[in-house]
C-alpha cells in the first residue's frame, strides 16, 4: 500500500499540469457559478441622473417639506449607484454593459409631485439582450419605486385627510403664516338647525335650510369614509421603462433557449469529439486514411454525425417543452437552423477536442472541462464585474459557439432580435473550428 | 537453421550506398531490379533532431517473407509506416501506393464493439471491393474464424484478434502485406496459428514483410532478414547469411544460434 502511495504521489509529481487543473478547475467553476447564477451582485450597478435643479428639489405636503433626495434614499440602498451628468450617458452606459440599468428623474418629477393633478414619472432604462439581467433590474427598481409610492401615498393621504377633517368638523388652518377658522360642516349643520328653528314653520325658507342641513350631515358622513378610499388609491411616481436593445423575450422561453443550447453544446461536442477519439483509440484512424476515406472527408462524417443526432434530440426536447412553454411552432424553420448552424459549430469544436485526445475518455473530459466554464462565462450579466473585465469575457464567449447558439434559439424561439447575425456568427466558428481540426489531424497518424 | 532464400527473391540495403549495409550477392541485386513487386528508395526520416530513418532503399518480390529486425528504437515501425503510406518521408519514394499494399498495424486496427463480420464488412465496403459479401466470406473461411463471425472482436482472444486484424489487412486483396511485430503480446499457441495463417498467404503468392523483436520468428519464417539500428539499414540477407558474416568475423562463435549471432552482429557495429 505504502509504495503505491509512493509510486501516485511520483507520477502526480511528474504531471504538474495534472496536477494544476485538478486544483484550479474546481475553483474557477465555482467562481463562474457565482457569478452566473446570482443573478447580479446584492446592489446592482445602475446608473443615476437626477434632472432637477438644485432650487427644486423640496416639496411642500401640508406644511411639511420634504427633500425628494432623501426620499430616493432607500433605493440608493437597494443599488450601487454609478452618478452620472446626462440621460445620454447613462443610456450609453447601459448600451455598454457599464452598468445593468439607468434611472433618469426628469426635470418636472417635483412640479408634478407638488402638484399632485398627476403622478410623476422617472425612467428606467435595461438592456434586455439578457432577460435574466434585464428582469432582475426591472425588478430592483419595480420594488424601490413601489416602497417610495408607498411613503408618498401615505403623506399625500394625511395631508388630504386633514383637509377632509378642517372641512368636516372644522378648525384652525394656517397658510402663508396667517391663520385661518374654517367653520367646517359639522358646525354648519349646527348654525343652520339653530337657525332653521327661528323660523317659521310654514316659511319658504325653513325648507330651503332643512335640505342645506340634509347635505351637510350627509357631506360630513360621507367624508368619514374618505380615509379609506385615500388610503387605496394614489401611485404618484410612476415608471417608465425603455428597452434598449434585444427582444422581449418572456423568461421561460429563455429558459428553455439555454437549456436547449446547453443540451445542443454537450451532446454535439461529446459526439463529435468522442467519435473522432474513438478512430484513435481503436487505432483505425491509420488503416481509415491510408485511402479509404480522406481526412476531410472524416471530419465532415464526424461533424454530420454529431449535428444531425444532436439536432433531433434538441428538437424532440422542444417539443416536449412545448407542452409546459408556449411556443410559437409557426417558427419551427428557424429552430431548425438555429439549432442546425449552432450544432454544426460545436461539432467543429468537438472535433478540435477530438484531434487532441487520443481516447474516448479523455476526450468527453475535455469537452466538460472547456465548455462548462465557456457557458457559465457566457451567462455572465453585465454589471456583475467591472467594465474592462466583462470586456474580456464578452470577447471569450464570442470565440466559442455557446454564446451564439445562444443568441440564436432566443431570436429563433421569440422574436428577440435578427438571428442573422448570430448564424454568420456560428458559420464563422463552424469554419474556424474546422480549419483548426483539419489542421491538428497533421499530426493524429504520427507516432 | 534458415533456408537460403528462394531463386530470385531477395530484399536489398541502399542502392545508393552500398557501403552502410552488407547483403549476400550482386546476383540478388540484379534480380531483385527485375522483379520486384515492392522497392522503397533513399527512405530518410526525421522527427526534429533526430534521424529515425536514413537513407534505406529495399525491394521485395512476390511471395517472399521478409523480416525486420532491430533494436528497440531501430526505426521499424518507422520503416512499415512509411512503406504502408501512414507517415510520409522526409525524402525517397516507395514504387506502391498505400491502397496496393495491404497493411497490419501492430495493435489490432478494428472496431472492438463491431462483429468480426461487421468489421470485415465495413472495411470490405471502405475497400470498395467488387463484391463485399463473397470476400467477407472467404476471409471468414481463410482466417478460420467463421463460427466465431458474429462474436464482437473485443470479445474474442488477442490471437483472434490479430487473426481478423491480418484479415483486414488483406481485403483488397493486395499482392503486398505489411505487418507490424504480428505476434507481438500473443502466446505460443496463438502466435503459431497467425504465423501458419501468415505462411499459407505467402505460399500463395503474397509477399509479406513483418517487422519483429522475436529474432526466432525472423531466423523461423522469413527468407529475408533486414537489420536495422539507430536508423540505418546494416544487414539484408538470409538468417544464414548473417550468421556467415558473424562467423567472419570473429570465429566460430554464435554459429547455429541465430540471436547470439544477432546480438554479436549489433555489437561489431557498435550497437
């Protein structure tokens, strides 16, 4: 037992490469499952422009001032708040992947809310080219502004309720520091029955005053209820969003485009790989090409074989999904090109894997090794790391067919954006991937 | 004790440089330029630095068994590849294309989850053989392995293996079969029935060149022996021949012992 320990511990010595990727791989999934997977940091980074003036940033609420900065206090909690000088660059930084989200507070935010005649509206802008991130800032902002709705209704409702009150019952009123005596209806009803019994009882006007008298009890009974329905109505800000860029697809069928595209990505790239390892492992790779198929002509079966079997059992996922998600199966021709061009990428890569193993085993290692953190890198959110690194990573992901396969099944599935783009895209790296393979075949038939 | 090779049939060192390796007549020489049914010129291979093949010319003519025998290292596997049209040399020419020579790796070159008759037959078709299912029936037959055809290989023993392995390796039905150390891993029953099956091809007419550590098999079987170290072609001549020029050379020491005479023959050339 001892010397085998020996003899392990001398071979792991001797395959520092081994040695390191047992070590780092583990800590780079994890690191890249968090940041997938969180769905952004805790305080999102969102760009804010305030366009009020300086001069108009308080209100006044029965009597009360109160500063509409301070009142945006709770959401600056809620984000990381990158400030800013103009709408246009907060909209640039959100174009940018800078910042997940922009909030804009116009210029006419605390006229309206003094007013009152009609609720304020700030902007929010999102990148919906990810629905996961662009959900995710709809629903910061959707909670912020809905708590800050919350305060100012409640405000505006004792400030209303306390009018109702002075015109109900009566009282001392000040404004613009002189004060007031509001008789109120309830002292008016009084006034008014002592007055009505002073006259006579056949009077015209003894009449006249018994339905004043009427209106007034029924006015302050009335205003009673008022605090209620006060309390019920009322949204004085209102949000209005803007998508940028990307479709609006809904996210369950997101959902079911990552799915489809990781299951695309695995089955095609183990296939692919797996295959051409196996010539390999089988030592048939020389006798195959000493003129009985040409190398070429190899990878092309190789490549058919794993896109067309991963193709069918995508499409046979999606409709199964279809019956838990609705999807529009009038675009069936565009999820057989998605998924066809996006296969035929990845089988281009499986086989660059493949050209690099010379078993079966260790070829499907491989493939789960490059292309788990491939993913998790493409599902990355902007926002989530800073500028110059997402940079790297949007760069990474556009080497590799996960992030536009991607792209591709969500245009394919709904209507999210042109899925021209995105099959140029994974041609391009059908290609690359293929010239690559063909290449690393030069060196499969030496010793 | 070997046999002298057969009328006509000979396998000669470089031509170019008939210094660098001995070999039995001038008579062979010329007859091996008229008949030759496979002839290799100036082969020379390099793997970076280091020159695992230099300079060697051969010829081989029809129904000849021809040996290659060397150190580990020697270049003969280099050699049978190059030959087969696996690797390409760096310089030098082989008179057959790879689809006229019919070739048997050293590890068994099918599909382990195929049947023996799915194997046949899918090289069969590969091969693009007039009719797949006649031939895949006669090598069923010449290999003996017909009530084993729907076992999958790798479920059969490594001598049967090998045995369907040699079976692809003869589908098209070539006048040339390279093989690569054939009976390496196998046990003496087994390497005997690959060497009666290898015998009977070259009875009929095939010319079988087979690369071997087993100096015994090469002094058993072959007519011809090549000896090859560190690259270089040294010897090509019968097994008698070689242990003639040991015999030469330093007495009568390893006469009658063909692998002492090997050994020795390696060691006067500083190997």
């Amino acid at each position: 037992m001892r010397w085998l320990l020996l003899k392990d511990l001398r071979i792991l010595r001797r395959s520092p490469l081994l040695v390191g990727l047992l070590v780092l791989y583990p800590v780079v999934i994890a690191t890249l499952i968090g940041f997938a997977l969180s769905r952004g940091p805790d305080k999102p980074q969102v760009a804010f422009v305030s366009e009020v003036p300086e001069s108009a940033q308080e209100i006044e609420l029965g009597g009360e001032r109160i500063d509409v900065a301070q009142e945006a206090g709770p959401l600056f909690r809620a984000i990381d708040p990158v400030r800013v000088k103009t709408r246009e660059e907060a909209i640039s930084k959100v174009r940018s992947g800078d910042v997940l989200g922009a909030v804009v507070v116009p210029e006419d935010t605390t006229r309206k809310l003094q007013a009152g005649l009609e609720p304020a509206e700030i902007e929010v802008f999102y990148n919906a080219e990810d629905p996961v991130k662009a959900s995710f800032v709809r629903d910061t902002i959707k909670s912020q502004v809905a708590d800050a709705n919350t305060a100012l209704t409640e405000r505006y409702a004792k400030v209303a309720l306390t009018f109702l009150d002075l015109i109900a019952t009566g009282g001392n009123y000040s404004f613009f520091g002189r004060d007031f005596e509001v008789l109120g209806l309830q002292r008016s009803e009084q006034i008014l029955s002592e007055a009505q019994r002073g006259l006579e009882t056949r009077s015209p006007a003894r009449e006249q005053v018994a339905s004043v008298i009427e209106f007034a009890r029924l006015a302050r009974e009335n205003l009673d209820l008022s605090d209620d329905v006060l309390a019920s109505v009322g949204t004085p800000i209102r949000v209005k969003q803007t998508q940028l860029e990307g479709g609006s697809t809904p996210l369950s069928s997101f959902a079911v485009a990552i799915a489809i595209s990781v299951s695309l990505m695995f089955i095609t790239l183990l296939l692919a790989a797996g295959a051409l390892a196996l010539e390999r492992e089988e030592n048939a790779f020389p006798r195959l090409v000493r003129g009985l198929v040409s190398r070429t002509g190899l990878l092309v079966e190789k490549a058919g074989l794993a896109a067309v079997c991963s193709m069918v059992v995508v499409l046979l996922m999606l409709a199964g999904l279809g019956l838990f998600v609705d999807l529009e199966w009038g675009r069936f021709p565009l999820w057989v090109a998605a998924a066809g061009m996006g296969a035929l990428a990845f089988a281009s890569m499986g086989l660059a894997v493949g050209t690099l193993t010379r078993e079966v085993r260790a070829a499907s290692l491989l493939c789960v090794m490059v292309s788990l953190p491939l993913t998790f890198l493409a599902l990355v959110p902007s926002g989530s790391v800073a500028p110059l690194l997402y940079d790297v990573v949007r760069v990474v992901s556009a080497l590799f067919p996960f992030k536009p396969t991607l792209s591709a099944m969500e245009s394919a599935l709904n209507d999210s954006g042109g899925i021209g783009v995105p099959l140029v895209h994974l041609a391009a790296l059908f290609l690359a991937f293929g010239v690559a393979s063909r290449l690393g075949l030069r060196r499969f038939a030496q010793r | 004790m070997s046999l002298p090779p057969p009328g006509g049939a000979t396998v000669q060192p470089a031509m170019s440089d008939p210094a660098t390796a001995e070999h039995s007549t001038s008579e062979h020489k010329r007859e091996a330029s008229a008949a030759a049914v496979l002839r290799a010129e100036g082969l020379t291979k390099r793997y970076g630095d280091r020159e695992a093949l230099r300079d060697i010319s051969l010829s081989a003519e029809r129904g000849e068994l021809v040996a290659i025998i060397g150190p580990n290292g020697a270049g003969k596997t280099t050699l049978l590849s190059i030959l087969a049209g696996i690797q390409q040399p760096d310089s030098g020419s082989v008179s057959r294309a790879p689809r006229e020579i019919g070739w048997v790796p050293q590890q068994a070159a099918v599909y382990g989850k195929l049947t023996v008759k799915e194997n046949l037959e899918l090289f069969a078709r590969l091969e693009k053989v007039d009719d797949p299912a006649a031939t895949v029936d006669r090598m069923l037959d010449l290999t003996s392995l017909r009530d084993r055809a729907d076992d999958q290989v790798g479920e059969l023993s490594g001598g049967n293996r090998q045995r369907v392995n040699i079976a692809v390796g003869l589908l098209g039905d070539q006048s040339v079969l390279l093989l690569d150390e054939p009976s390496a891993a196998l046990d003496p029953r087994q390497r005997e029935r690959v060497w009666e099956f290898v015998l009977s091809l070259a009875e009929a007419g095939t010319t079988v060149v087979y690369s071997t550590h087993n100096v015994q098999e090469a002094e058993r079987h072959a007519q011809r022996v090549l000896v090859l170290a560190d690259g270089e072609l040294l010897f090509s001549g019968s097994p008698r021949e070689l242990e003639d020029t040991v015999e030469r050379e330093r007495g009568a020491a390893g006469r009658g012992d063909f692998e002492a005479a090997f050994v020795a023959f390696l060691r006067q050339r500083g190997h």
